[in-house]
C-alpha cells in the first residue's frame, strides 16, 4: 500500500510541476512584463531554479551573477541591483492575478525575502477534518480493542501469511519502479517546457550554425554593440567634395571648420544642422533589428548610432559595424588591415579589390547594373581584446543581403563546410548579390579569406 501511495505521490507532483510551469509561462508572456525583458529574464531563471532544479533556496550575490552580470563576489549591500529588481516584478506579479490573470486556478507568488517562486490555489475551501471513527458501541460500551477475527490467526506451524506478504513485496518493488518512472517523466516533461520557453527567446541556439558562431562572437564579453551607419556623415561629404576621417568626425569642431567659408550663413547654419543630424538607412536599421532580436531580452546587445559611439567601447566590447567608412567611419580602423578594400568613386563604392588573388580569383569585383557585392569581415579589434564583425556592402540591399547571410543558417553551414572547421576562425568572405529592388536575397560566395592564426 505505501509502494502504491507513493506512485500517487509522484504522479500528482508531476501533475502539480507541468501545471506551475505553464502558469510561469503564461506570466512570463502577459502585458505586465511583455515590455520588460530584464524581468522576464530574472522571472525564468528563478522560475527554472525553482521548478526544474528543485532549488529550495536562492541568494541574492547567485541572481546578481547569474542574471544582472555581476561578477564574482560582488557587495549586494552596496550594489542593491536584485532586490530593486525582485520588488518590482512582485508587483507585475501581483497585477497579473489581479487583471489578466483573475480566472486564474493557481497563483503564484514571490514572498518578502526569498526569491522562490510559491504557488497556491487561488481560493482555499474550508477543509473538513474526518476525525477517526470509533468502534460501535458493544453492550452500551465502546470497545477498547478491534473486532477479532479466529481466521486471521491461524495454529502454529500453519503459515498461509507468507505468499500474501510475497505478493505484497512485489507490488510495492513495482510501485517504486513506476515511481521512478514518474519521476523521469517529470524531469523530461520539465525540462520540456524550459527547452520550449528558451527556444522561443533564442531560437537561434538550437541551430547548431547560427549557435556555434554566434556563441563564439558573443563569447566571454558581456557587451555587444551594434554601430549604425551615419547617412548625414556621407551627405556632408557629398555637400562639401571633401573626405572625411574618423578623426574629422569625433572632433567636436569639424562642421565649423567646413562650412566657415560659405558665403551664405544661412546656409552654413542649415548645412551644420545637417552634419549633426543622427539618421541611418532604412534596411541598416532592419538589418540592426533581426541582430538585435539574437538577444531579445536586450542584456548583451546595444544599438549605437556612429556619432554616438566611442573609442573606448570599441577596444572594450565586441563591434558590429554597418556600412563602408563613407558612412560609417569606424570601419576606416579596420578595412586597412582587410584583403577586401572598397574602392569608391564619386562617394560611392564601386568595387572591391582584391589585394591578395589566389588562383580563379579575380582583382577586382565590380558593381554592376544587376549585382553588387558585400563584405563580411570577422575579425579581432585592434588590441585584439575582443572581435568585430563588419558588413560592408556597394548598396543598403547588398549590406542586408550581407547580415542574411550572417543570421541564415542554410548559408552559414554552407561557409562553414567550405572552411572545413567545427569553430570558425576569424575570416573575410565576398559575396556577390543581387542589386535589384523588391528581389529575394541572393548571396553568392566569390572568395573568402580564413585567418586561423589570429585566435
């Protein structure tokens, strides 16, 4: 009986499990913290500890780490990051049940000074006690002792007992053996529902491609930045006939300097506005959000316009730069240490020259009416502290048509096949595509550079 008991046990806590990690799920995906990635993020990992792991007892210095970034060690009494964060998501937790979640059966609850997510159900009945029955009374009497029964006490040396207990002792052996057969199924169905709610946040991890590069970009840095193009930095080039440098476009000065000969000083005003504007191209800004949705809950990725950004956080954080150096004058640290140059006419770029051919190779891919070209570059920052990723294309469709081919797994395991490796290295890769408006992404590998060494 205890055997069958504990099957019972186990079922309902399988049950119970299955039933509070789809109520997680439901709260996870509610309006109170649809616009709150941080507390999203803090909610299922508590939520998994708790559920999956069967973690009792979480401290505050493990979700400071675990979630926030915080290293090792570090002095929650002066750092109060957690428990700013765990006061506010009680209370999106409590305005669940209370608005989106009121027909809810369970609620969930996370108590004052403890990060353990508590589930009960929503109302409690009165529970009615059954108090143990009493023998029937004998003669006006309650009998002291249970009815006896001469069968159940057989004579000595006579023991029928013993193939009952047999069978008694194989129903509970197999009792337990299908207690731990509940006991898998919960842990697979929990660990289920944590795979499905991981994947539907980072569905490109369970594409081994996309995961194995992108995990390697991403590595150990807690930042990645994604640096837009500047278009009104190109115009002003256009306006003025005059290049400019990255050192022209962080000094504070340099649209004085440019426009301090206009005859017109009502054009000159006009003309600074414009060089101070921050704009980027439509489709660098899709390509910047299908980069930014690799990390959806916007802990590790940032968006920077290129005025914005600085020479600092491009020596301390991974880089993703999008556009040429005409528009986007980070790119000018780099492409000089490229095999893949850009070649510009009239401010546009017009070719790529190959500095290094290779046999089939040819020294120049130049743009035409129907193709153009684009250049993905994975390579290490200049104090080689962290990487950089560029995409570089002859027009704003070849630069998307670049990114696709990043965030593709099809085109990426296609690359990876050609390089031969189960890590890839750091590499330049030329791709021709498709320059006409309103056409599917075509990408094209022309010639490629792997630089395994640099690691």
């Amino acid at each position: 009986m205890a055997g069958l008991n504990l099957q019972k046990r186990l079922a309902e806590e399988s049950s119970d499990t299955r039933a509070h990690l789809d109520l997680l799920g439901r709260v996870l995906a509610s309006v109170q913290l649809r616009r709150s990635a941080r507390l999203r993020e803090l909610l299922l990992y508590i939520g998994q500890r708790s559920l999956v792991d069967n973690c009792d007892q979480l401290h505050e210095q493990e979700i400071g780490c675990r979630v926030f970034g915080r290293p090792e060690g570090y002095d929650t009494s002066v750092d109060t990051i957690v428990r700013v964060n765990a006061t506010e998501l009680r209370k999106r937790v409590d305005a669940y049940f209370e608005s989106e979640g009121l027909h809810e059966s369970l609620i969930m609850e996370i108590p004052r000074g403890s990060y353990i997510p508590v589930f009960r159900p929503r109302s409690i009945d009165a529970q009615t006690t059954t108090e143990p029955q009493a023998s029937p009374p004998v003669n006006g009497h309650i009998s002291d002792s249970p009815d006896v029964n001469p069968a159940d006490h057989p004579v000595a040396g006579d023991r029928p007992w013993m193939f009952p207990a047999l069978i008694a002792s194989g129903l509970i052996a197999l009792a337990l053996a299908g207690g731990c057969i509940a006991l898998w199924f919960q842990n697979r169905a929990s660990h289920q529902s944590l795979v499905e709610m991981q994947q539907s946040c980072y569905p490109w991890k369970y594409q081994p491609t996309l995961s194995a590069f992108w995990t390697d970009f991403f590595g150990t840095h807690p930042n990645a930045d994604v640096v837009m193009s500047d278009a009104f930095f190109k115009l002003t080039q256009d306006l003025t006939k005059k290049p400019l440098t990255l050192n022209d476009y962080l000094s504070s000065n340099y649209t004085d300097q440019l426009f301090a000969q206009e005859k017109s000083p009502e054009l000159s005003r006009v003309l600074h506005k414009v060089a101070t504007w921050r704009s980027s191209n439509g489709n660098h800004l899709k390509l910047a959000q299908r980069i930014m949705a690799l990390d959806p809950l916007g802990k590790s990725i940032h968006l920077y316009y290129a005025r914005d950004y600085t020479p600092e956080q491009l020596e301390r954080d991974n880089t993703i730069l999008l556009g040429s150096r005409l528009t986007n004058p980070w790119v000018g640290l780099i492409d000089g240490r490229m095999n893949f140059i850009a070649k510009f006419d009239s401010n546009d770029i017009t070719a790529f020259t190959n500095r290094t051919r290779t046999a089939g190779e040819q020294e120049s891919y130049d743009r035409t009416g129907s193709f153009g070209y684009c250049v993905v570059a994975y390579l290490p920052n200049p104090s080689n502290d962290s990487k950089i990723l560029i995409i570089e294309g002859t027009s704003v469709q070849a630069t998307e048509a670049g990114g696709d081919f990043l965030l593709s797994e099809g085109r990426l395991s296609a690359f990876q096949k050609m390089l031969h490796v189960s890590r890839f290295p750091y590499f330049e890769v030329l791709l021709k595509t498709s320059e006409l408006k309103s056409t599917p992404f075509t990408a094209t590998i022309e010639a490629y550079r792997a630089y395994p060494n640099l690691h």
